[in-house]
C-alpha cells in the first residue's frame, strides 16, 4: 500500500473521502499510456504491474480507494502526495507518497533538516485530520522515503480522538526527526506503535534521528538503488532480514551524520538554498531531466552566480561528502 501510492490516480480516485472506488474499478479506470512522462517516476512500469496485481488480487479486490491527493507547490517547496485505503475488515490506512522525481519534492527532503515543520509534514496532519473526522475505526498510517516521515509526523500531531485509534505506524527508509521532536513527549507516546524497517545501506532512513531500532531488510541492489522498496528481498509475506548494515552503509551514514552535526541550522539552510538554486537552473521539473548532459552547462553557471557564502558552503559540504561517503553510494559491500 505504501508502494501503490506512488500510482498517479489522477482522474481515477475522487479527492472526496466519501467517494469509493473499489481496487479492480480503479484499475480498469486507469490508462498507464496517458500519463504525463513527468509524472513517470523510476518505477512507474513496476508500479503499473503492482497496480495489476493487486486488482486481480482476491486479498485486495474489496479494498477501497478514496482521498486522493497530489500537490506541488514550488512556493512552499512543498511535495505532498496521499491516498487513502477502506479495508474490508473495517479499518482504515493512509499511506504518504515520498519523494517523487521533482526538484521540489528533493529540496522539502533537504528541508527537514533544519526546519521545525516543512508543509507537506503540515498538510499530512490536515489530511489525516480530514480522512477520519467522523469515523471510529481503526487507523493505520504508512510510508515509504519521505512519505514514511509524514507517517509518523502527522501521528504525533493530528487531533487527540484520531491519534488514539492509530494502533501502528510503518516507515519504509523514511528520514527521521530533530531533536527536538525526539525528546517530546508525544513521540515517546508513539514510539511503541512505530514500525520502522531499512535497506542495508540506508541513505534516506538514516537521515536525522528516529529513537527506534529499525529493522534491517536484506537487498538485491547495490548503493543508492536499494532505497527503491522492489529490491527488498521478501520470503512469501515477511521480509527476509539482516543482523546489521552493509559496510557501505555505515560508510554513508556517517559522512551524512558528520555533515548535519558540523552544520548550523543556518547553514543547512544555505546548503539547501544553494543546491536547488543550481538544479533550477536548467528551468526542469525533474531530476531525469536534469541529468541529461546538456543540462550541464547551465549548472556550472548557476554556480559561478551563487553568493560567495553560499558557494563556501556548499564547496565545504560536498567535500565532506566525497571524502566520507561517496564511493560507498556504488558500492554492494
């Protein structure tokens, strides 16, 4: 489910949280081939696969769809995307979309470390909030990537009467928290109905703290491809797990660790500010697009033009990462 809500549902399920619409109805609805090539991530053709699967699915044929949303707002760098599942046992689960290819949905990823509440995390608690206003069931809440954050996030902070039918909490490699959300109350509350799992060699999921011991899901990719939740090797419906993580993986986690706690929230700031000011450059939407080599020369000027604090940051912060973990991203061991 938490996978599937990287489907764009566009025009398939009703923004409406009283309009159902059953999975196989969804999928007869859906017309892969008419989906903007922006909005085809990197496992778009999987994804459609799993959409298939799951439609032709006794398990979740009476699983019904409803709430969903997606949002971009450059403004807000701001990246949210959700949808919401009414199960046949009677309980309800919403799962957050995480980062997507767009620009903006990176640069909310690179806000988290120094703001106190980005606005896909605010709007995740306005959903949740809306999803099961005049309900009583059961909630579950889950994610992958940053959607997994947003999970958890909105649990801490949706309305009293919501929070306490929330039984459990599922990030898949979800960025973790400040401090200060750490050591509150509430999280430490929550913390029992958290179920946290990571790949062997975690970028994302390690990203800030969690105060949780995740569990550790054995991979067939290698480096930065294992975030990608269909390389997690699974046994029948368990996932197939792992004693500890990958060299690699404590590699690039302190060389992203060492980076944040060198860093001032303000000079998170600026690195943030700094590198999606260089990625806009090239005017794309999307990370594809940028990669393409004739992006490139429209990068490199973008740099000569950011001010000289700026440039001073972000030269100190890529230092650190090539020196302690780059090499580890490509690396299986």
């Amino acid at each position: 489910m938490s996978q599937f809500c990287y489907v764009p549902l566009e025009g398939v399920v009703s923004a409406s949280f009283s309009e159902h619409i059953s999975i196989p109805d969804a999928f007869r609805r859906y017309k892969a081939d008419g989906i903007d090539k922006k909005l085809r991530i990197l496992t778009f053709e999987q994804d459609n696969l799993l959409f298939r699967k799951l439609a032709e699915s006794r398990r979740f044929r009476g699983t019904m769809l409803c709430g969903y949303m997606s949002i971009v707002e450059h403004a807000e760098d701001m990246q949210f995307s959700a949808l919401t599942y009414r199960l046949s046992d009677g309980s309800g689960f919403i799962a957050f979309r995480g980062t997507d290819g767009t620009v903006v949905g990176w640069k909310e990823d690179f806000n988290l470390s120094y703001m106190q509440q980005t606005s896909g995390q605010q709007k995740a608690i306005s959903y949740v909030n809306e999803a099961f206003a005049d309900d009583n069931e059961t909630i579950r809440l889950g994610g992958h990537s940053k959607g997994g954050n947003f999970a958890i996030y909105s649990s801490l902070f949706c309305e009293d009467s919501i929070r306490d039918r929330i039984t459990n909490i599922y990030s898949y490699d979800g960025p973790g928290f400040r401090e200060e959300i750490l050591g509150s109350e509430i999280y430490k509350k929550m913390l029992p109905r958290i179920r946290s799992y990571i790949p062997q060699a975690s970028i994302v999921g390690m990203l800030l703290g969690s105060g949780s011991d995740p569990k550790i899901v054995r991979n067939s990719a290698i480096g930065i491809k294992q975030h990608f939740a269909y390389n997690w090797e699974l046994k029948r419906n368990r996932f197939m797990l792992a004693d500890r993580l990958k060299k690699s993986g404590n590699v690039i986690n302190k060389a992203i660790s060492g980076l944040l706690d060198d860093f001032s929230d303000t000079e998170r700031q600026i690195f943030s500010d700094a590198l999606f000011e260089i990625l806009r450059a090239p005017d794309k939407e999307t990370l594809k697009e940028i990669s393409k080599l004739r992006s490139y020369p429209a990068l490199i000027k973008a740099f000569s033009k950011l001010r000289p604090e700026q440039q001073a940051v972000l030269k100190e912060a890529l230092k650190k990462i090539a020196q302690g973990g780059t090499g580890a991203l490509f690396k299986s061991q």
